[in-house]
C-alpha cells in the first residue's frame, strides 16, 4: 500500500517517555482548580490541583489525584468533603504562589476570599468563577499517591458566566501543561450539525 505524503498514517511517530514528568509537550492537560479543605483545627486548607475530572456524569463524580502526605489528601479523608474552586486565568499567578505557601495554608493567606458552601464545610473562594462541592466517595491508593472519588453534591456559578453569550469566554479557565507554563480556553467552538 502506497501512502500519500500528507496523509495522517504518513507521519513518523517516535517512542515518547511514559514519565509524565518528562512529556515536553504534554499530551495530556489538566485543569488547573484550587481545593478547598478543612484543616483538624477548622481552618481552611487551600491547594492547587490539576489532576481533577469528571468520571461519571449521574450521579456526578470527580477524580481528584493528590499525594498521601498532602494536606488535602489527608484532610479530604478524615472531614469527607472538599470544594473543588474553578480559578479563571486572571488568577494564574495566585495560584501558581500558593503553592508555595507555608502550611497551614489558608485561603485567606493565599490572598482570596473564603465564602460558606452550601452543603459542606469547607468554603468556597470568592475569586473563583465556579465550584463543585463535594464528598467522599471512595479511593484508589498507588504508593504514596491516591485517586479519590468524590461525589458533587452542590455547585454554583458566577451569574454572569451564565449570561454571557460564550460562558467558556467569560470564565477563562486554565490548564496546567508543563513547570510554569499553562494555556487558556479563551472561547468556544460550537460544530455545525
């Protein structure tokens, strides 16, 4: 069979490294969030994730990849809940500093405004344009990282995401490729039918 030069099966593909910290450029992206915890002593906990998605959509269920040491895997699993914050790009340098952060580290240390959830303890960040609160549901433990399932029980929106004619437009969401670099959904594409 005879392959035509531009043709997709025509492109050379090489071995790429299965050491996800070694993918220059990375296949795979991940939304960048802020976690919100509580603490043992009732303070907030604040972290920066990219390893958060939806694995099913009735009920709804996230996966959220963390380290055991960290202390949103740690108080994720003793309090059984947590709010998943979706940042915008304009905090794209918050973000990146909190991680830096002495622990306790709290929302208001990283500069952002704690505000009450609706269904579990753990607040909400102001400055985010959306959130999923949500529980525990169960978790896969590799080494020293662990998968946690967690169930969105209640979520809430800025209002004038909802009204915008592009919401995706409006939010600005971000995601984590590689070490201090990121890209942004800076608007929708609707296919035509």
């Amino acid at each position: 069979m005879t392959l035509n030069p531009g043709s997709p099966a025509a492109k050379e593909k090489v071995p790429f490294s299965v050491d996800d910290m070694l993918w220059h450029p990375t296949p795979l992206i991940g939304q960048v969030t802020l976690v919100t915890t509580l603490n043992e002593d009732g303070a907030s906990n604040v972290a920066p994730k990219s390893l958060v998605s939806m694995m099913i959509l009735r009920p709804p269920v996230l996966a959220l990849g963390c380290n055991l040491n960290h202390w949103t895997s740690r108080n994720l699993r003793r309090s059984h809940e947590c709010v998943v914050n979706l940042p915008g790009v304009e905090l794209a340098a918050e973000v990146w500093a909190s991680q830096d952060l002495p622990h306790p580290r709290t929302i208001e240390s990283a500069g952002l405004t704690p505000v009450p959830s609706l269904q579990v303890k753990p607040p909400s960040i102001a400055e985010c344009r959306a959130h999923l609160e949500c529980v525990f549901e169960r978790e896969v433990v590799y080494g020293e990282e662990i998968v946690v399932l967690a169930r969105v029980v209640a979520a809430t929106i800025d209002k004038d995401v909802l009204e915008a004619q592009d919401p995706y437009e409006a939010m600005r969401l971000f995601a984590f490729l590689e070490e201090r670099l990121y890209g942004v959904i800076e608007r929708s594409v609707r296919l035509p039918q």
